[in-house]
C-alpha cells in the first residue's frame, strides 16, 4: 500500500499544476484557412498590428486576451473574404491608431511623425556648436598673449631683478 502522504502530495502538486496546464494548452490556436495565402495573409497580418494591452508586442506575439480576440478576428475576416486594407480599416476604426506600428500623418499624429525629425536637428544643431566652439579654444596665441604665458610660467618680470 502506498505512503498516505505521498498519496496527499502528488495531489497537491496535481492540483497546483493543473490550471498551469490548462492554460498553457488553451494558449495554442489552431486555425484553418481555405489555402496556404490566406495563411500568409493571417501571419503578416498578426505581424503588422500591435496589441491594444501590451506596450510594444505584435499581436501574433501577444498572449493577452485581447490579442487572442484579436487574432480571431482577422482569421474570421479573412475567411469572408475581407482584403488586408479592409481588415486594416476596421481594427484601426475598432481600436484607433495605437493599433497601426505606422500610423498615418495626420494633426492627431504629426508630433510622432515630426519629434524625431526636430531632435536629430537639434542633435546636428549642439554638434556644430560645440565643434565651432573647440575650434575657437585652439586657435594659437598673438605674441602679446605668448610673452604673458611666457611671464607667467617663469615668473619673471623685467621689474624684479635687483
């Protein structure tokens, strides 16, 4: 007859690692598309769009529950037949620009096209200041400036000899 606790800790275990497995295996889609273009098209297409929860992660990399909605979603439009431009339009009215890695330019959207734009000329602006301003520290010392430093360094002065 087996040890009462062991029999008492396996469950446990069994216990605790079932809803783990559970949902690692629910993680995985298996969807059917009529031909091998159309999953292409569902490939590329999970690809190009980024998930609304997640920060910067596709949907096709995404495990978020939206991402998943989402995913199923575009395999639906596909099989109906929707073009990529069509499934485009409609998650980006559904869910705005944050969906699209490339929005359009527009008001709402010209500062993300724009900033990156101003602060490489600024970048290029500080670079051609601080290289001006170098130059004008290397410029050679006149002769009135040499007999100074030459003063200076020696510590003599016509005035002090005695």
């Amino acid at each position: 007859m087996a040890d009462p606790r062991m029999a008492t800790f396996a469950l446990l275990v069994t216990l605790f690692v079932a809803p783990f497995r559970v949902a690692a295996e629910g993680a995985i889609e298996a969807f059917q598309f009529d031909d091998a273009t159309q999953e292409a098209r569902y490939r590329a297409l999970t690809e190009e769009f980024r998930c609304p929860k997640c920060l910067n992660t596709n949907l096709a990399g995404s495990d978020a529950p939206i991402a998943a909605d989402l995913r199923s979603t575009v395999h639906r439009l596909i099989l109906e037949g929707a073009s990529d431009q069509a499934i485009r339009d409609y998650l980006q009215a559904r869910y705005g620009d944050f969906v699209l890695y490339d929005p359009p330019v527009r008001r709402g959207t010209l500062l993300l096209w724009v900033a990156p734009v101003l602060l490489l000329a600024i970048g290029l602006a500080m670079v051609v200041v601080l290289t001006r301003r170098r130059r004008g520290v290397e410029e050679p010392l006149n002769d009135s400036e040499r007999a100074r430093l030459e003063e200076l360094l020696h510590g003599h002065s016509g005035k002090d000899a005695k």
